[in-house]
C-alpha cells in the first residue's frame, strides 16, 4: 500500500510539474486580448512619461542637455515604441485569424507570452529612476561670433586693433579702454577683437555684454547666464546669480568685452572674479568718456581718432560708388566727407543717403543743409554727427518715413525691435497714409524699414530677419528732436531705465506718445491728463500689478496701448473711456484672471492680443485665463486681429469659437479650437474664411496642441513667409485613414503644416496633392503607421513642388522619404524612373530626428536628383540608417551641389556618406559630424570645399581612425579649437553659434527638438 500511494504522489507531483507551464501557456492565448489592452495602457503611460521629460528637455535647450542615461532611455523608448507597432500588426492579423476561424493556437500562445514579456519591460521603462537630474549644463561655445565689419574698413581701425591686442598679449595689462566719441567706430574695433582667430586660442570664454545707458546689474547678469548657458530663475536674488555666475567662471581664463559703457560697472557684484595677473583674466570697454576708464580702473587706453580725410574719402567713395567720382559732383562730395569730420557712422548715414546719386543739385543741397547751423544739439552727441543724422532725416523722401523712424525711439536702447509688432503699432495708430488692410500695412511697413535701412538710420539686427535695430547714436537723435524742446510732436521715453519713479505729470501732457517699457513701475498716477496722447508702451514692467480705475479717463485719442508682461490681475473700468482704441494687447500678463465685459465697449478695437507665449515657455504655474465674457468677442464689430493664447476650458473655447465665426473683419486669427468640430464650425460659417479674406491664421485642433505653442512660443510671432499656420494633433481614430474634412480645408490654404500623433496614416500621398500645393514647411511627428512620405504616384504628379522645409521626427515605422515601388497590384519589374517629375525640387532643408528603420536617406539617384536645391541637411538619432544612398545605386551627376551645412548625430551603424557619388559642394561651408563611430570616409578633396569652414567631429579617436584617399586634405582641415571639443577646421574662423540655429521665426518648432545634439553650425 505504501508502494502504491508513493507511486501516486509522484505521479501527482509530476503531474503538477507539467501542468504548471502547460497552463502558463494556455493563458497566454486566452488572456491575449486582455493583456494586450494592459500593454496599451502601459504605452500609453510610458508615453506620458517620455512627452513630459521631452518637455522638461525643451524648456531648457538653450542651457542644458539630457544625460547620456536619459538619452539611452528615449532610444529604449522609441526602440519598444516600435516593437509594439510591429506586435499591433502581428495582433491584428491574429484577431483576423480567430473571426475567421481558423486560429493558429500555436501562433497564439506565442504572440501572448511576448505581449507578457513586453509588459514587463514597459514596467521597467516606467519605472526607472535616473541617477541623477536628467539634465546637465550645457558646454558653451568659446566664442560667439561678431557679424564681420565691411571689407571696406579703415587702415585706422586694423591700427587700433593692433594696438589693442598687442596690449591684451601684456601680461601686466589686465583692463583695456577703448574710448572715443559717439559714431567713431568702438565698437567696430570691439567686434573684431571677438573674432581675432589669436583670441580663442588664450581664453576659455569670451564674453560679449553691451551695457547701455539703461544697465542693471542683473541685465548683465541675465545676459552673462545666457552666454555661459546658466538658468537664472527671475526669483533669485542678484547675490545668489553672482555666486552661481563666480562658480562657473572660477579657474577659467575669460576675455569680457564690455561694449557701450556709461558708468562705473562693479564686475565682482556681477559675478566676475577678479581679472589679475594669475589668473589671466582680461576686460576690455568701449565708452564715450574718458572718465568712464577712470572709473573702471583701466591699466590702459586706446584712444579712437576719428579717420583722416584720405581715409574718410577712401570709404566715403568706395560706399557710396563712381557717382562720387563724378567731375560734376567730386568738389560737393569731398567737402561733405570734410562736413562730417571723419566720423564712420556720419560717413556711413551720408552714403546711405546719397548713394548712386547722380544729381548735382541733390549733392549741392544735402551740402547746404550740412554746413547750416544745427537746430539742436544734445549732450554726448556730437555736432558734427548731429547735422548729419538731422540732414538725413529731413532727407527721407516722405512724411511716412519719418514718423516710423520717431517711433523706432520709443524702444530701448540696443533693444532689437521685432518688426510685425513695430507695423502693427505703425497701422493702429494710422502713420501710413490712408487706412490699410493687413496685408498691405505689412507690404508697406517692410518697404518703410528696408528705406530707413538703406538709408543707414536703421541697422538689419544679427540672424535675425524678423527684427531691426537703432544704433544709439541715432536713437540720441530722434530722442533729441522729439524732446519737449524739439521740432517734432513730443515723445515722453523713459525705456529700458530701472526706475520706479514716474515723470511728473505735467511732462504727460504734451506727449503724444509715451514709452515707459521695461522699467521697473509699481504704480502709475491715478488720473493723468493726456489730451494728445496716441501711444502707450507699458510693456515689462514685471512688478506692475494694479492699474488705478480712473486711469484711463483722460486720454481720449489713445490709439495703441501695449501692457503685456506686466502683472496685473484685472484691466479698470475706465478702459471704456478708451472709445478710439484701436489695439490692445495682453500678452504674457500671468497673473490676468479675466478680461472685462468693458472692453465690448471699444467700437473702434481693431487689434487684440491676449494670452501667453513667452511666460508659458519659461515658468511652472501659470494660471490660466478662464474668463472671457459671452458676447465680448462678438461685440467688437471692427475687429480685424485677433490673438487669443491663453488656455481656455473647453465650454469657453466652443462659444468662442461661435463668436469669433461671426465677425465680418477679421483678417488675421490665433486659436486653438481644441476639438476639430469647433473648427468646423467656423470654416462653415466665417464670412472672411469663405471669402479668403482671412489671410494670416495660426489654427490649433487635435488632442492638446495647446502644449505646441506653449513650449514653442515663437510660432505666435508672424513670419511673412510662413502666415498660415495649420498644427493637428491626432488622426486615425476613426476608420478613414485621413484627415478629417475641416483639417483638409485648412491644410489646402496652408503655407505650414505640422501633424503629430496620426495612428493611421502610412504615406502623406493619402493628405491628397492638391491640399499640400501651398505647403512651404511641412512637420510630421510621432506618426506610428508612416512608413513613406510620397508614394509613386506621387511623384509623377510632382509632388510637394513648393516645399522648403521638411522636418520629420519620431517616426517609428518610416522607411522611406520617396518609393519608388509600385503599388500591389501593378507590374512586379523594376519601375523606370519618373518622367518631368517635380518633387520636392525647392526643398532646401531636410531633417529626420528619432527614424529608426530608415537604411537609406536618399533611395535613388533620382531623388538626389529631385532634391537638387538642398541646402541644409540633418540627420540625428536614425539608429538604423547606413548610408546616405544604397551603394548599388549608380549616380553620374553631382549629388546636392548647393549643400551648405551638414549635421549628422548619433548614427551608430551610418557607413556611407555618399562615397562613390559625384560630389563637389562648392557652397558647403560647416559640417558637423558626431558619435557616427563606423563612417570612415568624408568625401573631400582639396579641389572642393573652397568655403568650408570646418568639420566638428566627436573626438581625436575618430578624426584619427578615418581614411583619406589625399592626406593633404586632412592636415588641410585639421586644427584643433573649440573649449572642450574638438573641431577639425580650415581656415581662422569658428562656426559655432549657440544663439543661430535656424534661419527663421518658423523654424522654431524644427530648432525646439534638437534636445541633445552640439550646437548647430552658424550661418554666419
């Protein structure tokens, strides 16, 4: 009996050792469908988990850069993102199988147990723990380039030059003064200090400041914490940014060049440790005075002459062309040269005026005016400047001109003056001649610039071609002509002066405008009288949080009023006494809690702009503006503008979106319609949509495209060139693949498109072509089924002819940018290429971020073909690509021939970078090339690259382990710069340039995700 019940137990414990797996296995085909659900729900919140730390990453891009632990991490993430887009597929043909009855058991259980398994990884994923933060400081650049000075510079300039680097060699010089009067060229001499190829070699950093006469010690802090890539946080005390700002540069050798001092600067207050002999630290200030050096404690001064007469007319002639030459007009043009006492600013402003002129009498005249006696004469300007400026001045061609230049005073100093805001103050306040639409106050505003540009009284600013600026000496001018004792209407400016005292009230009087923007107000007068007041600038003033409720009483002709980055909570009542209002803006007011049923009272409003785009960007827990009242919006009859920013509940923004469809004027519109039937609504009702009148928008629909604009705030700023903006998140959730109908009514108006999240859509061949024709800029991200951008068919009917820019990031399952293939069903031999295909032919940017399974950029010669134009090309994070083009392929013309920058990053299996193509790239002048371990071969040669200004490459060990068919070529380019990195480089100059990553506004969504990667290469 004991035999038999010892037999049976271990049969039964046998039986139970076979059961278990058995049963283990079981489950994992009949709770495949509930697991699978669980795996979703886990993706799902890993993917809450990357959006958010790809947040935190793109709040700080310009100061910090992920871990290489956290990198590894997103590249886990995509890398399961794609295995669960491959295991849906496997699923779905499961749940076929099962509906059809005949299931493949086998098959199921082994699809289960990597469902299970994969839940568990996802687990891991979520819940790992970094180290530390997952974001570090980023390095930065050694020096920042100057934009160069003109070739025509002055032998005196390269003499003070020298003179000043050969006492910044001196050890015993440790603060230089550059000093002369206004519009002798300081800085000129300044810039080319930054640039000299010698400097970057001594010194760690070199740091740019402009002071101005409107300094704080915590501006030079803000703008030293940019430089070194430091966030300073607006709560920290000017003590706790100095230390922060001493611990970074403690034990570096840094060169400050401190441009447009006024007064005493105490450096160590900022945060500078002391520049002396040990540590070889070196200042160097340009200031009007000598005193100043004084002040400062300069162990030497340059003085800066003004330019000798032989040199002040070799400048002079060369700027302003043969005509001076002119046997007619010679003896006019040397004693204007003489009238402007050898200053380069006066000789830059008169050829700026008189350039080309071939009118005697026109020389006679500006020659006249010069040698009258001056009508007024400010303190640190110089008379001789002065009349040529005045002269200038009274020259420009219309009334309009002037005005806008007057205007252009009302800014800071040095400020960079953004200039479809600067237009569309110009247009509220009626300066153009005649009421304008938008479209034309934009036309006509840009032609008043470029003239006041041509004529040297306003200055194009650096990288940026949305922005213009005033050199300071002509800014003293206009202040002075729109003083109280001036000859023009009164200007009341206080810009950009920390100070909360306010000018007393009978100066308000008189002014017609009034700036008091980036001050440090608290308050303002309960009351002032302001009967010709047209324009009030009140614009960050950070500490401003009450406006008095009878303040608004007595400015009965006020035009334009601009309170944005102010703290107010709530406008007064007596804002309805404003009935001439024509523009108001509000933005980045954080604290604005509502906007007043009183504002329906402004009959005349034209412009508005309420919300947030650059706080958003920058700071945690804002509140958002929840309170706009029923009926305000659509009480505005004349409403042409309307930017609405803030965050709004969904209640609000469908009756909003009612409102806005009822206005008959509108002609430029920023909403986020949050869901795609607000949209709808308008489309089908909106006079000005139907009619085409509305011809700027920036519409946002899909799932939260709020977040877009708040951690891209400059998409909100206009580009003319990119003025309808379309960004939709979403897509695929019903059975069409496509867009839904009110998106595609957008999209076929639109010049930039930016689709995120589409679960669908495998080719953007399905958007249909006539919706993208007017597509200039075209974003796709985190579009799981994408596997093409253009399909065959495409092709041949010359698709996407008008793009630009194409940018794609995140795209699990993108295989290729054109196919070539033919579709199912259709001949199986290799397809011919396209006849008279125009695709992608005025692309000029490329970019593919995080594309895991593309092998090949460029499938065919015929798509290198197509792309022809490209001037721009980057390529980060494609864990699977290898080469540029598949090394069968046979091309026998010259590959990209207009290619002018190439950034490659982080492609681990990358081998070809077009070796065996045709290439010569004569435009090409910056190649960035980083943690690309298996390429082996740069396809140059010292016949091409005659601009290349360099290669920035990882390290020594890869430079080192690459193979040169030519060994002259490398020691051509090799030349070790850059703090910290090391760049392989031909020629003296750096190409790095943190502040210029993009060429315009629009791009900014493009430049937002190069999260990790080195600065990209300047284009300066």
């Amino acid at each position: 009996m004991s035999v038999a019940a010892a037999s049976i137990t271990a049969t039964s414990e046998i039986g139970k050792c076979l059961w278990v797996p058995i049963a283990t296995r079981i489950n994992y085909a009949r709770k495949l469908t509930n697991n699978w659900e669980a795996l979703r729900k886990k993706a799902s919140e890993l993917r809450s988990k990357k959006d958010d730390i790809d947040t935190e990453i793109e709040r700080f891009r310009l100061q910090k850069t992920p871990t290489q632990e956290c990198d590894n991490w997103r590249n886990e993430v995509a890398e399961m993102e794609n295995n669960i887009a491959t295991l849906q597929q496997e699923f779905n043909v499961e749940k076929k199988c099962v509906w059809g009855l005949c299931p493949d058991n086998f098959g199921r259980i082994k699809l289960g147990k990597r469902v299970v398994n994969m839940i568990t990884k996802v687990d891991l994923l979520i819940e790992k723990k970094f180290q530390n933060e997952f974001l570090i400081d980023l390095p930065p650049a050694r020096v920042e380039r100057r934009p160069e000075p003109p070739s025509t510079l002055s032998s005196s300039a390269h003499h003070t030059l020298d003179m000043v680097l050969n006492k910044l060699r001196d050890e015993s010089t440790q603060k230089i003064g550059i000093w002369g009067m206004g519009g002798v060229g300081k800085t000129t001499i300044l810039d080319l200090l930054n640039n000299y190829p010698d400097v970057k070699t001594i010194f760690d950093f070199v740091i740019w400041v402009t002071v101005s006469k409107s300094w704080t010690i915590r501006k030079l802090q803000n703008e030293v914490g940019m430089r070194l890539s430091i966030a300073i946080n607006a709560d920290e005390s000017n003590d706790r940014v100095a230390s922060k700002l001493f611990t970074r540069l403690e034990g570096k050798k840094y060169l400050l060049l401190l441009d447009d001092v006024w007064d005493e600067v105490n450096l160590r207050v900022v945060g500078f440790p002391n520049a002396n002999q040990q540590n070889g630290c070196k200042v160097v200030l340009t200031t009007r005075k000598m005193e100043v050096c004084r002040k400062m404690g300069t162990d030497d001064e340059v003085p800066v002459s003004v330019l000798p007469n032989e040199e002040a007319w070799k400048m002079f002639s060369s700027r302003v062309g043969h005509v001076a030459t002119l046997s007619t007009i010679e003896p006019y043009a040397q004693d204007i040269v003489t009238e402007c006492g050898g200053l380069p600013l006066a000789l830059k402003v008169v050829c700026g005026a008189l350039r080309k002129e071939e009118n005697v009498n026109v020389w006679r005249n500006f020659l006249r005016k010069l040698r009258s006696p001056a009508t007024s004469v400010i303190e640190d300007l110089n008379e001789n400047v002065f009349k040529v400026l005045k002269v200038s001045y009274d020259r420009l061609k219309n009334i309009d001109e002037k005005k806008c230049l007057l205007f252009c005073g009302l800014y800071p100093e040095d400020s960079m003056i953004e200039k479809s805001r600067l237009i569309g103050y110009w247009k509220s306040e009626r300066i153009f001649s005649g009421k304008l639409t938008l479209e034309q106050a934009l036309d006509e505003g840009e032609a008043i610039l470029q003239a006041l540009i041509d004529a040297s009284l306003l200055e194009k600013c650096d990288h940026r071609d949305d922005s213009v600026k005033m050199h300071d000496v002509v800014r003293d001018m206009v202040l002075a002509i729109t003083s109280q004792q001036g000859e023009e209407p009164t200007h009341l400016v206080r810009a950009g002066i920390s100070s909360e005292m306010i000018p007393e009230e009978v100066e308000w009087k008189n002014a017609t405008r009034i700036s008091f923007m980036n001050r440090d107000l608290r308050s303002l007068p309960e009351s002032p009288n302001c009967p010709k007041l047209l324009t009030l600038l009140l614009q960050g003033n950070e500490n401003l949080e009450v406006i008095p409720e009878t303040f608004f009483n007595n400015m009965p002709s006020l035009r334009v009023l601009d309170l944005s980055r102010t703290r107010i909570k709530s406008l007064p009542t007596s804002i309805s006494k404003l009935d001439g209002l024509r523009e108001l803006v509000l933005l980045d007011c954080e604290n604005l809690e509502a906007l007043p049923k009183d504002i329906s009272a402004l009959k005349e409003l034209e412009v508005l702009y309420v919300g947030q785009f650059y706080y958003a960007a920058h700071h945690e827990g804002l509140k958002e503006l929840i309170s706009i009242p029923v009926g305000m919006i659509c009480g505005i009859p004349h409403i042409e503008v309307i930017e609405l920013t803030s965050r709004l509940s969904d209640e609000s923004t469908e009756i909003i979106a009612k409102e806005l469809s009822n206005l008959g004027s509108l002609s430029s519109l920023v909403f986020d319609f949050h869901i795609v039937g607000n949209l709808q609504h308008f489309l089908q009702n909106s006079i000005p949509w139907k009619e085409r009148r509305l011809t700027q928008f920036i519409f946002l629909a899909g799932k939260c495209p709020y977040q877009f604009y708040k951690s891209n705030p400059l998409l909100l700023q206009w580009n003319k060139k990119y003025e309808r903006i379309l960004v939709y998140e979403g897509g695929g959730e019903e059975r069409d693949s496509g867009l839904p109908p009110a998106i595609e009514d957008v999209l076929i108006r639109s010049n930039y498109f930016l689709l995120r999240g589409h679960g669908k859509l495998k080719t953007l061949s399905e958007l249909g072509k006539p919706n993208t024709d007017e597509l200039r800029y075209c974003q796709i991200q985190g579009c799981v089924a994408l596997e093409t951008i253009v399909n065959r068919n495409w092709i041949e009917m010359s698709a996407f002819s008008n793009l630009e820019v194409l940018f794609l990031l995140e795209l699990a399952n993108l295989k290729s940018i054109l196919c070539l293939e033919m579709e199912e069903g259709q001949s199986s031999s290799p397809p011919p290429p396209p006849l008279n295909a125009n695709s992608f032919t005025n692309l000029t940017s490329l970019d593919l971020w995080d594309c895991p399974l593309i092998e090949h950029l460029f499938s065919s010669g015929f798509m290198l073909q197509q792309m022809s134009n490209l001037k721009d090309l980057t390529v980060v994070r494609c864990v699977g690509l290898k080469g540029m083009i598949p090394e069968d392929e046979k091309v026998e013309y010259e590959a990209l021939p207009k290619l002018s920058k190439l950034w490659l990053d982080k492609l681990p299996e990358f081998v070809n970078l077009f070796e065996g193509v045709p290439t010569c790239w004569q435009s090409l002048d910056s190649v960035s090339i980083w943690d690309t371990p298996k390429l082996r071969k740069l396809p140059f040669d010292t016949n091409s690259d005659p601009n290349l200004k360099g290669v920035e490459g990882s390290d020594q060990e890869w430079w080192d382990a690459l193979e040169w068919d030519n060994h002259a070529i490398k020691l051509q380019l090799l030349k070790w710069t850059e703090s910290g990195k090391k760049v392989h480089q031909q020629g003296d100059n750096p190409t790095v340039d943190l502040e210029k990553i993009n060429g315009f506004q629009c791009r900014v969504l493009a430049s937002n995700y190069e999260k990790d990667a080195p600065p990209r290469p300047s284009s300066s």
